[in-house]
C-alpha cells in the first residue's frame, strides 16, 4: 500500500510574507514605489492638513 507522507502538522514552521508572494506578483512594485517614497510626501498624502500645520508652526 502506497502511504503519502507530508509535513508533521505539530512542528512550527517559520516563514516570512515575502517568501509567500510570487516574485511577479504587481504587490512587489507597489511596495518598491512606496519604499522610494520619502516619508514627507508619504505624511502630505496620508495626511494632508496635518503635514501642511505642522510645515506653517516648523
């Protein structure tokens, strides 16, 4: 009898997102852009009336 053999369910396994997402999956440009991004321009987006308070009182 044939008796299929897989990973024992009880022992931890340690993996991280990246290794999880295909490397042509479109994800893996949208986080290289925002990466390039600098965290000036990521607050005005995220936050514009804040940034632009804090710029006016700096």
């Amino acid at each position: 009898m044939l008796i299929l053999r897989g990973q024992d369910r009880h022992q931890m396994q340690f993996y991280t997102l990246e290794d999880r997402i295909a490397p042509d999956n479109p994800v893996r440009f949208v986080d290289a852009f925002v990466d390039k991004i600098e965290l000036q321009t990521k607050l005005t987006l995220l936050m514009p009336n804040i940034c632009l308070i804090s710029l006016l009182t700096a």
